[in-house]
C-alpha cells in the first residue's frame, strides 16, 4: 500500500479545497465554487471516485443536522454536514469493530464568524481531509477485517460540532469505535525533518469512573490508558525504514489550550482516539486573516503557493513595496494552477525523487534509494548518508573481466562515491526490501 500512495494526488486535493475561498462553517452552501458547500461537495465526489475499485465495500454518506446556535460561536442555526466514506470489513467476527481516520474541513480567519475573507486553510486543515482521502483511495481496493471509515467533518473550527455529532450517533447506534485518528495540520514542515509528525495521546481517560480510578493510583496506570496504548502502537507500525516516518509520540490530549475533534470521542467513552499534528507547528499559519509582514505569509502557509522568485517573496532576492502585487494574496481561482510553486514542479518531475523512488546511473545498475535521517540530524543539518538497494540491467549483467587479475565479476564497478557507499543493516535486523 506505501507504494501506492501519490503525493502529487495529495498536493490536488489540497489545492483543490484552497480554491474555494473560504470554508468558514457559516459560509455558502449552495455556491458550486465557492463556500464550505462546494468543498463538501468536491469531497463526496472524490469518495464516490473511489467506490468502484472497492468492489461494493466503500459506501459514501452525506451525515447532515441542524445545529443550534451557540453565542460566539453560531450566531444562527447552522446546517453541518460530515462527509463519511465506510469501507466495510470481510470477517463476520470482526467487521463491528470500527476504526476512523479523520480531519476538518472547514476552514477561518482571524475572526470565526467571517465568511468572506481569503480563508484558504491549506494546513488547518485541507492538508488532513488530503491524507484521508489518500487513504480512501489506496486502502478501498484492499480488503481488512474491521470496518474503516474515512470522514471528513465540518464545524470544528466553531466548536467541534461536526465530531462531536458524529459520536453522539455512534453511541446511540452502539457502534464499537476501537480507534480513532484524527489527522489536523499534518501539512508543512516548517524548516523540521518532514518525515516527522506527532501523535498526541491522553493519559488518565477523561470518562475515568472512581473504581478506575482507585485502580490506577494503587498500580501506578497513569500511561496504561487505550489512547496510550494506541499511539504506542502506530509508533511501532508506523515508525521504520520502510516507510521512514519518525513518529513523536506526546503524552498529552492535545497541544496547550488547544483541541482536535478526537476529543468528542475521549469524553464519550471511545478512549483509543489520538491526534497527528506536524512535528513544528507555525502559528502563523493558523487562524488569522491571509497577509504579508516582514517578507513572511500569514495565516495558512501561503507562501508555499506563490512563486519562490517572485519580489519580496521567501527565497527572493529581489525587494517589493508593501504594495506591490507580491504581497497580495492571488485570487483563490488562480491557486490550484500557480506555474511556479515548488510542489508543482516536484510533482511534474523536474524535482529530487522521492525517498523510495529508483534512480538509475549511467552504468546500468539501478538503484532504490532509502534516505533516513533522525529529527536531530535534520535540526543540525546532518542528515543520514542515503543507501541503496542495487540491481543490475541486462546491458550492465554480462561478467567483466579484471585487466589486473584476468578474473571475471558478475557486478559491475561502482559509478561513483554514491555506489560504494556502505549498506550496513543494523545488528538485530534484516535486510528490507523497498516500499
């Protein structure tokens, strides 16, 4: 499945919600290219996209209510909407066992209740509902035990709304939610090693009854709980050389003062519910209004889609006036085809493969190159030598034969440093084969 996966499709959809302008929840919902109700939209097509290769298993709902009004928050009473993709499992003992794969769709300003500034949300949160529909896509054509649902909900910038209805009707259908993974500003790297992500887990439950509780404080349970327990988990599933993610685990609910809609399902007795969140996290990009101060963009990482070499722009060397067109955010339209940006290019080719993809020297061996670098490494600039796996073509198979021995090698000489760098395994493991 890692093979699968396709960054330049998780680029799309991101640019993709970023087009719409502005996904506040009080936004419009009935515009086709504009509001939170042309992003629901665009995301209950992409789901439904994914439907065929499923073989029938993935099924795609529009979950709709009402929501009161809540003073500062929902000056009116609001429609919400979460869109559910439900990949049903095959083994009959299994199949109620449930596990959610979440992120936010809706998006804000620095002021909660404007629908009509330039809310793009790039990484708050389009960049979540990007990694879930990625998923959709790569895991609704294989077949698991358990039922996946891969969700996309609204209403979580006012107050958790979306979620929070979500669970309610969970409950009350007594589906068994075994896990949940909220994924919220898993985007940008923000200077980090971008292989990292954080994982946030709750220690003592927050629905602990007092038995529990005696129970705990008498064996000392205080990082026994399933929220624990879970990150443990993904950390050790997740965090190897095949996928060459380095997963931080927190041992917190959530970052200072702040929340994520995996918090509805710990105070409603779905304890295994955790949350992923970029290793270094850029409070400018975040709840404020789109604009340029001091040579940086606020708000929502909009500076990864404006031209690296445009005037006054990060990287340019070339000065702007706080007037010139540079320091005006495009219009929303324009975004999902900027010529210029870094990922578009990445993603036409022209860019550093990725760390699994095969590179071939002029000597005929190809090689699938695995870079691994530890958090440190990449915060002091000295990242881990590359290594290779090496194999031949059949123009650079025949033996060759030594000019000082007359003896006759089935490998061919190295091209350059890069192939005869050492491919050491360390003590204790095995060999992989690339993703």
């Amino acid at each position: 499945m890692l093979s699968a996966v396709d960054s330049c499709r998780i680029e799309r959809y991101d640019r993709a919600l970023v087009s719409f302008h502005n996904r506040n929840t009080l936004s419009a919902q009935d515009k086709p290219n504009e509001g939170i109700g042309a992003a629901r939209d665009y995301i209950y097509r992409q789901f439904q996209q994914f439907t065929a290769a499923s073989g029938g298993r993935l099924t795609v709902r529009l979950q709709t209510y009402m929501q009161p009004k809540v003073a500062g928050a929902l000056p009116r009473a609001t429609r919400i909407t979460n869109v559910v993709a439900t990949l049903r499992g095959t083994q009959p003992a299994s199949v109620g066992r449930t596990y959610v794969g979440s992120g936010h769709y809706d998006s804000r300003c620095t002021d909660v209740l404007d629908t009509k500034c330039f809310a793009p949300g790039a990484d708050d949160d389009a960049s979540g509902v990007s990694g879930v529909l990625e998923m959709a896509r790569v895991m609704s054509t294989h077949r698991f035990d358990a039922t996946i649902v891969f969700m996309a909900v609204a209403g979580e910038e006012q107050g958790l709304f979306g979620s929070t209805h979500f669970v309610q009707v969970a409950k009350k259908q007594h589906v068994n939610v075994a896990g949940m993974l909220d994924n919220d500003i898993i985007g940008t790297a923000n200077g980090d090693d971008p292989h990292s992500v954080r994982l946030f887990s709750e220690g003592v439950p927050s629905d602990e009854t007092p038995q529990e509780a005696a129970i705990r404080e008498a064996v000392g349970g205080e990082h026994d709980s399933p929220a624990r327990q879970l990150a443990r988990f993904v950390k050790d599933v997740a965090d190897n050389r095949a996928t060459g993610m380095n997963v931080d685990l927190i041992f917190r609910r959530a970052r200072y003062l702040r929340g994520g809609d995996h918090i509805p399902f710990l105070t409603n007795g779905y304890r295994s519910a955790v949350r992923f969140t970029e290793a270094r996290e850029n409070f400018n990009h975040e709840h404020q209004n789109v604009r340029w101060k001091t040579g940086f963009s606020s708000a929502t990482s909009y500076a990864s889609w404006t031209s690296p070499t445009s005037p006054g722009s990060p990287g340019s060397t070339s000065p702007a006036s706080p007037r010139s067109p540079a320091h005006r955010p495009a219009p929303a339209a324009r975004i999902s085809s900027q010529p210029s940006s870094p990922m578009t290019r990445r993603c036409g080719g022209s860019q550093t493969p990725s760390p699994t993809s095969p590179v071939t020297r002029s000597s005929g061996v190809t090689r699938r190159r695995r870079c691994g670098s530890t958090r440190s490494e990449w915060a002091t600039g000295r990242r881990s030598p590359c290594t290779y796996q090496r194999t031949t073509s059949s123009s650079a198979s025949a033996p060759s034969t030594s000019k000082a021995t007359g003896d006759r090698s089935a490998s061919p000489a190295p091209s350059s440093a890069d192939d005869r760098r050492s491919r050491k395994v360390p003590s204790g493991r095995s060999s992989m084969p690339s993703a």
